[in-house]
C-alpha cells in the first residue's frame, strides 16, 4: 500500500548516480538535512555509474577540467581516507593522435601549464615501457603521469555509506511522479511525498524526462554504449598484463571519434577497450539484447586493436552496455533552473564526468546552499543553448 507522508528537508537530491550521491555527501557535510531518491533499488546497473572501472586524469583539452581535476584528485583521496578504501590506482594515462592534432596540443599545453606530471613519448620509448601498445607512422604520444583507474562501484558504495554516517536518509526504489515548484518544492514519489527548501535534479540519462514537466527543454541525448572487453591470444604473451596504462585514441585514422582503454579489473585477464559514442536510446532500453544494437562502433573497435594492440583477439570477449546523456558541446551542465532558482541541475555528463564527481558534488551543494561556486561556472551554464525554457510551461 502507498504511504502518504510529509518529511520536510533542507535538500532533496532525485538521482542516486555518482554525481547525486556526491551532491548529498556534500551538503550532509555542511550540516544540511538532506534526502537523497532513487527509483531503483541499490544498487542497480540501469544508468552511467555501474561497473567496475572509470578513467582519472588531468589530461583535457579543455582547461577550465584540468584546472578543476586537482581538487578533485584532492577530494577522492579525503573519500578515501574517510571510507577506509583504496578507489584509486595510478596507472599512467597515455594519449595518443596524430602529430599536429590540435586536441593532443592543448592537453599537452594545459597540462605544462598547470605543472602537471608528464612528458611525451618516443614510438621507441613507448614499446619499452608498454610492450604490446603499437603506434602507426605520424603518431604522437604524451603519458599523464598521474593518470589511471577509478574503482567505480566501490566508489559509489563508498560515499553513498559516508553520506550516511553523517545522517543523510536514502531512499531508493521511489521514482519521481511530480515535481511541485516553491519556495518549498514538493516531490511527490511513487511511495511518499517530501518536501525541501532546495531540489538538486542529478537524474542521469532520465534528467530530460524530470525537467519537461517544469518547463525546461535541454538539447540532451541519451546513448546506449557498448562497453567491450578483449581477450588475448596467448595468455600472457602480449606484453600486456604487466604496467598496461590507460589510453585515450584521439581521431586516429582519420575519424572524428575517440577510443579508450583501461587495464584489466573487471574480468581477469581481459582488458576494457571501448569507443567513447553510442547509439541513441530511450534510457528504458538500456536492458536491451546486445544483437539489437547497432555494430558500427564494434567495428572501429576491432580495426582499432588489430593496429594498436595486436597481441588481443580483434572481436570482443565480453559485451556491457551503459547510458552517456550527452549535451552538444560535451560539457557539463550545472546551474540554476532559469525560472526556479531553488532547483538546480547537474546533468549531461557526456560520458566522462565520473572523475569529476566529487567536485561537482560539492559545486552543486554550494548552488542549492546559495553559496558563491568555487569555480567559474561559464561554462556548464543552461543560458549557453538557445531556447532552453518551454514558453507554453
């Protein structure tokens, strides 16, 4: 039977994925009263936070994320102090394009500028200390030192119990029916009604599908993605088991697409190596059948590892899928709502916003606190789409 309640709480969070969780963590850390909602049961493999492993690293082409990945380095190594866990393995980040690719310039550039560890790798020097990992003529490489492997489920796990040991309630399989604006919202679920001073949406590849009904139409787009894993020929004997590094493949070949890899975790002995795109997808089909997905992006893949990473079979041992929700220009979204102000809204994370979560956590609490932002939020604001408000809302 459905209860009908009403808790009254300083925040309310819809969402929680990494970027919601981290949202809550913060504010029950500033002694807010917070709840966070989930319309799974916990935890769950539906949206972008499931798996094992993300990417780290201050390797972007876009300065204003370099600038914001040493707090944020900061504030995964306090989780981890707290929690007891390690979530990070230092693993080195290697990029790799075409020499005078302007995105492979400006991460070396952002990276020199913030006196971040790293240097550029000869082919020569690249096949000693990553036997295995072959360049193609006219190729460049530059390796983020500090660069690697996030824990991803145990990362979530980690401060979603943190968030609670402060005193932060979550309550997972309850999905949002309605959301009322206010001086006090009131968000309305399929089991209770609560309200709160301050709403933050952080609702994943579902964001578009909670913001519509208050007015707002965001140019977000939900991919099913296609996460691969890759056996070797020979156990073994591809020189990749030992100090294999994450990747990052800008626009090789000739295409605008880029290919990343992670050691491996998750399986034993298979390596993680997938193409950072997907096809788009209602995130109610995430659970679909793998054969009904489109295969082109397998298909980069298997060139991909056939030239770079020729000691792995060139068809995938293992097939996931994931969900990015990605804006036109990748970058984040992380503002106010333009017609109410105590709602704000993280989402379109465009599939590489996990190692940011801990930062945008806290910048997120800091908007629903009615705090001055730690950083320059010019980027990430709603105001940079034309028409996102809904005039007949």
């Amino acid at each position: 039977m459905a209860l009908h309640s009403s808790t009254m709480f300083d925040c309310i969070v819809i969402g929680a994925g990494i970027q919601g969780s981290f949202t809550a963590y913060h504010l029950a850390k500033n002694q807010k009263k917070t709840l966070l909602l989930e319309q799974f049961p916990l935890p769950h493999s539906r949206g972008s936070s499931h798996g094992q492993t993300r990417i780290i690293r201050r390797a972007y082409a876009e300065d204003f994320y370099t600038n914001m990945m040493d707090e944020s380095y900061q504030l995964w190594a306090e989780l981890e102090r707290e929690a007891g866990i390690q979530l990070y393995r230092k693993t080195g980040l290697l990029v790799i394009a075409k020499a005078g690719n302007e995105e492979f310039e400006a991460v070396c550039k952002n990276m020199e500028q913030t006196q971040t560890p790293w240097e550029h790798l000869t082919a020569e020097q690249l096949k000693l200390k990553y036997p295995g990992l072959f360049l193609n003529p006219g190729e460049v490489v530059c390796c983020d030192h500090n660069g690697g492997v996030l824990s991803a489920d145990k990362a979530l796990r980690a401060v979603q119990e943190q968030f609670q040991h402060m005193g932060g309630a979550i309550k997972d399989g309850e999905k949002v029916k309605h959301v009322q604006p206010g001086q006090v919202v009131t968000v309305t679920t399929t089991s209770s009604v609560y309200e709160a001073k301050t709403l933050v949406i952080t609702a994943g590849p579902w964001a578009q599908k909670v913001l519509s009904p208050l007015g707002l139409e965001l140019p977000l787009k939900t991919l099913r993605i296609n996460v691969c894993y890759w056996k070797e020929k020979i156990s073994g004997r591809s020189g990749l088991q030992q100090n294999f590094p994450a990747f990052l493949g800008i626009s090789l070949d000739g295409e605008e697409h880029e290919v990343y890899g992670l050691p491996s975790q998750e399986y034993p002995g298979l390596f993680k190596i997938c193409y950072h795109g997907g096809n788009e997808a209602d995130p109610e089909e995430r659970e679909l059948p793998a054969k009904q997905t489109q295969v082109q992006d397998i298909q980069i893949l298997c060139n991909f590892i056939t030239k770079y990473l020729p000691g792995l079979h060139p068809t995938p041992a293992v097939m996931e899928q994931c969900m990015y929700t990605n804006t036109p220009d990748n970058n984040f979204i992380l503002d106010h709502h333009p017609s109410h102000k105590n709602i704000i809204i993280g989402c379109g994370f465009s599939g590489h916003g996990f190692k940011l979560s801990p930062l945008v956590g806290k910048i997120l609490s800091e908007l629903a606190s009615g705090k001055q932002p730690s950083y320059d939020l010019e980027p990430f604001r709603v105001t940079r789409f034309k028409t996102p408000l809904n005039s007949s809302l």
